[in-house]
C-alpha cells in the first residue's frame, strides 16, 4: 500500500471488520479475511504489536473452521 492512503485505509478495514463481526459473527471465515486485511495494514506501517494478535485470531478461525 501507499503510505499516504494508510491512514485513510485503517479506519475503512476497522468499519469493515466491526460490520462483518455484527453480520457474521465473530467466528466466520469473512472475518478471518477482515483480519488479515487489517493486520496487513499494520504490518505495513510498522506496526507490529497491532498487527500480530490479529493474525494470530485470523489463523486461529481458519484453524477452527478446517477441523471436522
């Protein structure tokens, strides 16, 4: 990403994220991607400590959606 959109992007992936978990529900695989979608942002900025938990929750959804 360009660095100058970041911080207009980072309040459009939080919005995202919070809708997606009202209509989906917080265990959804759609949120799982809103995840990724944000901590990538943050990684992109450098910001490492927000970036990992939401990758963490991001795996941790998709690991829960791939068991029978």
């Amino acid at each position: 990403m360009h660095q100058g959109k970041n911080d207009l992007a980072e309040p459009l992936f939080q919005r995202a994220l919070a809708i997606n978990e009202k209509i989906l529900g917080p265990d959804h695989p759609g949120i799982a991607t809103s995840l990724n979608n944000l901590a990538l942002l943050y990684q992109d900025q450098g910001k490492y400590a927000l970036a990992e938990p939401l990758f963490q929750r991001a795996q941790a959804i998709r690991e829960r959606k791939q068991k029978p």
